[in-house]
C-alpha cells in the first residue's frame, strides 16, 4: 500500500472519530434540524453516512433493484428508514465503530470516500452553525477531487466561474472569480447552498 492511501486511510479514521464526537454532543432539536442536504434533517444526513458500513453489497444492490435502479431515490429511501430506526446514539456510534472501514464509493477510491465523510460532516455542522474547521490536510485531498464528473453529479452549476479560496492556494475552474473560504467552496461544488452566502450565478 502506497504512503498517499495510507494517509488517506488515517484522515478518514480521523474525520469519522471527530464528527461521531459532534453528534454525541447534538440535542434532540438539533438532530431533527434541516441539513444542507436538500429534505433532510441532520439524523438523515448520519444515516446515510453510516450505510456503506451496515450494509452488505448484496443489500445494497437489493436496495438499488427495489429502487428502479435510481442511486438517489435508493439512498434517500434508505436515509429515511434508518433514520426513523436508529437513535442518536446507534448512529453517532456507527460513525465511530467504523472509522476503519475500507467502504467507498464505486469511483474516485479513497479520495472520494474522505470527500463523502467530509462533505456530509459540513452538511451538518455548517446548518447547525457550529463552527468545525476541517483540517487544511484533509481539506486538500478533497478539493483535489474536484472535477467536472464531480459537478455533474451533485448538480453543481459552475460554468464559466472560477472558485478561488481565500484562505489556502486552491483555485478550480476559469471565469467569473468567486473568492471564499476552501470549506465553502468545496460545498459549492457539491451542488450545496451555504448559509448567509450570495448564491453563485
């Protein structure tokens, strides 16, 4: 094993022990809260995040079948269920439980499943106003997954705008600048509106 994934194997551990801390910390108010996911509340958003960890591929695929074979319909589905199912705690400790696991997403390898924990954590934590800084190392390694596939998928309408952060060397994109934060970038491109920012037009 290459020291990059390696290293990318420990920020994911990392990102899941912190963020499975935050949600101990959440009251009753906050786990029902609208998320930055659109229709979610926070404990929708926890849910999802722990599937790859409580599901077998036979289930998931099972689950895809059931869902006409729509990855979004599946997933949102899913997030329901087991968000009515689960407590706070069984969600908070799946996180945590699971810091190790090998799970990601069928593309974009180990890259992409820091950028899945680290997204979903601003999901919350930007909602809730909380404050959480991701550290500038794992920060990185995400926003270097940033690619027009990325735009695609999460519906992120970035045509002739140039993301530039202003608070480390990163920029994506060619046009229009818009300056902000790594964090808030990296939410634009995943299609998500951040709170008390001007949307990008």
């Amino acid at each position: 094993m290459s020291t990059a994934a390696v290293d990318i194997g420990a920020a994911i551990a990392a990102e899941r022990v912190e963020l499975a801390g935050v949600l101990d910390r959440l009251s009753e108010a906050q786990w029902d809260a609208p998320s930055l996911c659109d229709g979610w509340r926070v404990r929708e958003v926890a849910a999802h995040m722990s599937m790859g960890f409580r599901y077998s591929f036979g289930r998931t695929a099972l689950e895809l079948v059931r869902a006409g074979g729509r990855l979004h319909r599946m997933t949102d589905r899913v997030a329901r269920r087991d968000a009515a199912a689960l407590s706070p705690r069984e969600l908070a400790a799946a996180l945590r439980d699971n810091a190790a696991h090998p799970w990601g997403p069928p593309v974009g390898g180990r890259a992409a499943a820091l950028g899945h924990d680290v997204v979903h954590g601003l999901d919350i934590t930007v909602a809730l106003g909380l404050g959480r800084r991701v550290p500038e190392e794992r920060l990185r390694i995400v926003l270097d997954t940033v690619a027009p596939r990325t735009l695609r998928f999460f519906g992120a309408r970035l045509d002739g705008v140039e993301l530039r952060a202003t608070d480390l060397d990163w920029s994506y994109g060619s046009g229009r600048t818009v300056a902000r934060p790594a964090q808030e970038l990296l939410l634009l491109a995943y299609g998500r509106r951040v709170p008390g920012a001007d949307p990008v037009r």
